[in-house]
C-alpha cells in the first residue's frame, strides 16, 4: 500500500515451476519486467509503458532468482534480498546456486540490499 500511494506500481507474481536449477525462475523474473516497460501495443494505450524502471524486490527463494535477473534487465535501478536461503542454496536450486551468485553479483553499478536476521536458519551471518 506505502508504494501505491507513493504513485508506485507494483508487481507480485507466482513462478511457472517449483524448485529446479533456478533459470525458468530467472525467465520469470525478467518476462514481467519486460511486461511492466515495454510500450503498449493496445492501440487505445497510445504506446504508453507502465513502468521506466524496475527495482527488484524478492524474499526467500526469489531474493537469489530476482538479484541474479537483475543483471539482464536493463531498466531495474537495483534489487534488494530478503531473508536469501544462501545456506540451502545448493540445494534449492539444485546445485546451481554458485551460478545465480555470480550472475547477481555481475550487475555492476546496480545498488544491492541484503537483508538477513542473526538468527535466520537458512542464512547465516557467516554465509
């Protein structure tokens, strides 16, 4: 509600696919940005975009696939991680969670915000 009234737009949205290697998940992410900034071919929208840009925002499983879309979506400002299972990552993502890191952390120049309690379970502070 705070983005709404703030003049945001807002997505949430449910992945195709349930726990695999992570890139239908990647594909996911990346399909609704490109949803929310591409102009409108409807032609009563007069080729408007609902979105310029796109800040990434994912909890739990979907802190890692968001942060690792971010580096091929042009238009997102940034992404922040809430709560990432980097713990359990191997196996979450079975065994390909080493490749979403790097793919998160090649987005050069994006801001990033990682968000972790010093009791969570499934990521700790030395991870």
């Amino acid at each position: 509600h705070v983005f709404g009234e703030a003049g945001c737009t807002t997505v949430r949205f449910n992945f195709r696919s349930g726990v695999g290697s992570g890139k239908s998940s990647v594909e996911d992410v990346k399909a609704v940005a490109s949803w929310l900034t591409r102009p409108r071919t409807a032609p009563e929208a007069g080729g408007r975009i609902i979105a310029s840009k796109v800040l990434i925002v994912g909890y739990s499983y979907g802190s890692l696939i968001g942060a690792a879309a971010a580096e091929d979506i042009p238009e997102a400002l940034g992404y922040a991680m809430i709560g990432p299972p980097l713990d359990y990552g191997w196996a979450l993502y079975m065994f390909n969670a080493a490749n979403l890191r790097a793919k998160a952390a090649n987005s050069a120049g994006k801001p990033k915000l990682l968000l972790v309690g010093t009791n969570d379970q499934f990521c700790s502070m030395k991870s």
